[in-house]
C-alpha cells in the first residue's frame, strides 16, 4: 500500500444539520480520528466540501484514499473505513 500525504479523514458539517451530527457522533463512537469543519464557523469551506463532491449536500466525508462521501449512511462510513482499515 502506497503511503499517502495526507492520513487525516476530514468531514465537513454543520451542527444544524442531523446527518452531520450522526455521522460526527458515529466517527467519536468509533474512536476515528478525524478533522471536522464546521461550515457555520468557517463558511468559505462550504466552496471546498462542494468541489470536493460536486453537490451542496453535507456532510461530505474525505477519505484518505481522496474518495469522498455525500450524505452517508452509517453502513457505508463503516464499509469504508473497514476497507481502509481505520476499524
């Protein structure tokens, strides 16, 4: 496996937003390690989530590997990080 720069799982959110607080809580339950920006404190990263998925949808979760998901489910962010090997 080829080592990559950047390790760090970023998810980008918001508190108002339900999926995003799952998704964060599911993330801690986990004990994952990753960056969470939140889009109200910082709004010019809502332009960076959107590039990154092509939608405006949140949250957007950053994979090490550069894939992303929009909106997951908590299956797919536990089928993806079991694939990266994070759990």
């Amino acid at each position: 496996m080829t080592e990559l720069a950047d390790q760090t799982i970023k998810m980008f959110g918001a508190d108002w937003c339900r999926d995003c607080r799952r998704t964060k809580a599911q993330l801690d339950e986990l004990g994952v390690a990753y960056t969470y920006i939140d889009l109200v404190a910082e709004p010019d990263a809502a332009d960076v989530a959107r590039d990154i998925s092509g939608r405006t949808n949140i949250p957007v979760v950053l994979y090490p590997d550069a894939t992303h998901q929009v909106e997951p489910s908590n299956a797919d962010v536990e089928t993806k990080l079991r694939e990266l090997k994070v759990i």
